[in-house]
C-alpha cells in the first residue's frame, strides 16, 4: 500500500521515467531497429533531463531563453 506522501513522486517503471516508457512501448509494439534507437535515444534524453534536474517544461523554457539569447528588445523593429 502506497503511503500519500508518495504521491508527489515520478512515475517509474523500475528505473526509468514514466517519459521514457511511451518510446519503449513504440519499440515494443513495432520492432525494428530505428524504433529500437529511437528508444534508446529517448530513454538517455530523459535520463540526462533527469540527472540535470528538469523536467520536459522546463527544458523547453530553457532551451527557448537559449535560443533568443541574452538581449531582449524593448519595441518591436517593425515599429521604429
């Protein structure tokens, strides 16, 4: 039986992230080798979320602030 403070923690299947589990099942259902990459590539992708401290939005949050760089315009240039 599952205690309530457990309720805040990730899903898991064994030791890897519920995230990654939607990739293996891709893998599982149709088996070849580019879903098994696939598969492998999520699974690390996750797992390096995970061992980073983000999770799936914040990364995207992140990622978006690294693309547009450190200098945010005030006025849009189509109205200079």
């Amino acid at each position: 039986m599952a205690h309530w403070r457990d309720s805040a923690r990730n899903v898991r299947f064994f030791i890897i992230d519920y995230r990654a589990t939607f990739p293996l099942l891709i893998f599982l259902l149709h088996i070849r080798l580019w879903t098994f990459i696939f598969a492998i590539i999520a699974t690390v992708f996750f797992s390096l979320l995970e061992r980073f401290g983000f999770t799936v939005a914040v990364f995207m949050r992140w990622l978006r602030a690294y693309v547009a760089g450190p200098r945010k315009i005030a006025q849009p240039w189509w109205k200079n």
